[in-house]
C-alpha cells in the first residue's frame, strides 16, 4: 500500500491554458509587456441584468444552500433557453445546474463510465477532455481525422468504436481549431449513437459565437428517441456567450435517469453551484440577448483582423475558423515541437500562446482574438519578428527596441 499521493493524482497533469492564465497574469504584475494570445475567456463586459439579479440576491445578506440540482428560477431560465434556441420542451427533471460546463461533463462522465471503459472524441479537442476521462476511470480513445485535420467522418469515429466503447463527446463549434462539424456529421452521429446504444455528450459551449451567417447544427434534431429513453446529453454554460467564465455557471440537459445520477453525485462532490452565480445567470438568460450578438459580432471582426495579419505569413497553414474566438495553424514550417515553439516565442516575443500539442496536435498553436483588437495585430506581428526571417530585424516590444539576432 502507497503512504504517498494515489497513483490518479499522479496521472492527472495541470489544465495547460489554466496554468497559462497564471503564468501571464504573473508576467503582466512584474511589467513585462506580454500579449496574451493564448486566452480563454472574451474581453467584454457581462450582462447588466446579470449584476441586478446576483446584487438583489447578496442585498439580502443570506447567502444559503440550494438544491444539487440548481435553483428553480434558473432551471426555469434554462428550460425556456433550449426551448428558444433548440426548439426543444424539457422539464426540471431533465436539467441539472453544476459548476460551469467543465463540472458537468466531469459528473456525466462520472455518471456513465464504469473502469477500463472508453469514451472518444476526436482530434483536436479541449485540453481538458483526456485528463477528465481518465479521472472518471475511463480510457479516453482519440479519433485524428486524416482528410480534414479539425473535421473527422462518421467511418473515422465508427472505426474507433469497440464493445468497450461507452460515449463520445463532440465539441462543435470546436475549442481549439473554431472549426463547426457540419450537420450532416451531427445527424450522423446522433443517429449512430442512437443505434449502438452509447452516450453522447454534445459540448455546446459555443453554439452561439458562430460567424458568417451560419448556425450551429441542433443534435436535437436529428434525435429519434424521445429525451426520457435517450442517452443524448447537451452541455451549456454562461461562460463564452454571456463573458461570465468567473461566475462558474454551466448545466447539461438529458433524461430523467442520467439527470438524478448527475445531481446525486454533485450533492456529494460541491453540494450546489454558488448561489449569487445561479441568480447572474438567470439575469442572464433571462435579460436583453443584444450583448450576446454584440459579442459575436466583435469577435467575428477580430477574427477577420487576425486572419488578415496571418494571410501572407509564409509557410503558415491557417483554416478559417467558423466561429468561437481561436485560430489553429499550422507552425510545423517553423518547429514540430509547439511546446519548444511557444516557449521560444513568450521568451523572444513576449507573446503568449498555447502549444497544440494539449489539444492532441502537435506543431500547431492555438491563437485567440478574444482580446483587444490591437493585441491581436501585435501579437502576430511580434511572431512574424520572431520567426519569419524576412521580416524585419528589428522591432518596439514595450517601449524598448529589439533586433532578431538569431537564424
């Protein structure tokens, strides 16, 4: 018997973009001039109704425990949002409140996976994805795409499938590669899931941070088996579309049964989501949608700006995102190795970025434009000084000119 740690603390790594966050909040206190291109979370301001409803809530200074499940007032909000924007009617008993959409993967996960049984998700996909997995006791199966890199077919998923197979989660529009699996693709999978008897966990965190006049293919659509037999199961939160992450709000909807077994293990992991973030998020649901559309709008321009900066950036391999707030290309003209890369580019360039090589694709990076749009245009230009041997030898990093005196 170990006297130490539990061999699964010693599995589990550090979230990547988490430690990310710190290690550039650390450097922008000391001054150091670093853009931050490897974020997680929009620049923009939540909901004034978010604010009523958590302030009137704390104004009474009884801050008390809810219910495992969530608040009824936002289970409420939540029934009516996938009801307008899935064209779906549910119930209470069909939707569960966790802390952010993170936990309630997390607790689905927990819910379904028995050891040794495996769950699959495609390449790339959310840093967070293996790791979770792995902590419910299950053996991630990663599905690499091979004709599109961010979009995989139905006989690539199929093919991975074994009698150990329990789920799959897709993550459409996708975190990191802003790529949207197309609707044939969700029928399919829907359809597939449905006809081998496995669970489905659609992360729908960005369903509404969609670009170019599209929208998210619905999976409720294309799912024949009512929600009280099904093992369809839609993560959302308040996180990307309301610019809400800190609040820590997300829920999933499902049946009945997975419903139950969810909120009874959150009863016993965080007892309930926080109170005043479950009232910000009924002021949110529940308040003006303009500020979501608002923020759409200002990242679909930022993305065009940062495509703009990336187009004519040689050796560069860049898919245009169709919606969320990152960009995916392909640095392997440069360095196979994105960990070495990014290291090299917050060392020379002062500019934060996210290896692929935690979303499953090495030689990539992952580059966001939920920032200022001047963050964004130096960003890139600081890389392209850093890499491109054609640009420029010397450039302004905060205040204070640098020449490149390396090959």
């Amino acid at each position: 018997m170990s006297k130490g740690l539990s061999r699964m603390a010693g599995a589990i790594k550090e979230s990547p973009t988490l430690k990310l966050n710190a290690l550039a909040a650390s450097l922008i206190g000391k001054g150091e001039p670093v853009i931050h291109l490897g974020g997680g979370e929009p620049k923009a301001q939540f909901p004034p109704e978010a604010l009523e409803k958590c302030t009137s809530y704390l104004a009474k200074r009884e801050v008390s425990y809810a219910p495992p499940s969530g608040i009824p007032p936002l289970k409420k909000a939540i029934i009516r949002y996938t009801e307008k924007t899935y064209k779906k009617a549910v119930g209470n008993e069909n939707v569960v409140v966790s802390v952010g959409g993170k936990q309630a993967i997390m607790a689905v996960l927990h819910a379904i996976v028995d050891p040794g049984e495996e769950v699959l998700f495609p390449a790339p996909y959310w840093v967070s994805f293996p790791e979770m997995v792995t902590l419910a006791g299950g053996v991630p199966v990663i599905v690499r795409p091979q004709t599109d890199p961010f979009r995989p077919t139905m006989k690539e998923v199929e093919d991975q499938v074994t009698p150990a197979t329990k789920g799959i989660i897709i993550n459409s529009p996708n975190n990191p590669s802003g790529a949207m699996y197309s609707r044939d693709f969700i029928a399919g999978i829907v359809a597939f899931c449905e006809a081998r008897d496995l669970y489905l966990l659609m992360d729908d965190t960005y369903n509404r941070l969609v670009f170019d006049g599209q929208s998210a293919p619905n999976p409720f659509d294309f799912a024949k088996k009512p929600l009280e037999q099904s093992k369809l199961v839609v993560i959302n939160s308040v996180s990307k579309s309301y610019a809400m992450t800190g609040f820590r709000i997300g829920w999933a909807v499902g049946s009945p049964e997975l419903i139950k077994a969810v909120s009874n293990i959150q009863s016993q992991q965080t007892s309930c989501a926080s109170v005043p973030g479950m009232w910000a998020a009924v002021g949110a649901l529940e308040g003006d949608q303009s500020g979501v559309e608002a923020l759409r709008r200002t990242l679909e321009g930022n993305r065009n700006v940062m495509l703009d900066c990336l187009k004519d950036f040689p050796g560069l391999k860049v898919a245009k995102p169709d919606a969320t707030f990152y960009c995916f290309p392909d640095f392997r003209a440069y360095e196979k190795d994105s960990a070495k890369l990014a290291d090299f580019l917050l060392e020379k360039a002062r500019v934060l970025v996210v290896p692929g090589r935690e979303f499953g694709m090495d030689g990539y990076l992952r580059l966001s434009y939920c920032g200022a749009t001047g963050d964004v245009t130096e960003g890139v230009a600081r890389i392209r000084w850093a890499l491109d041997p054609r640009a420029p030898k010397e450039i302004t990093i905060g205040g204070r000119k640098v020449v490149r005196d390396w090959a």
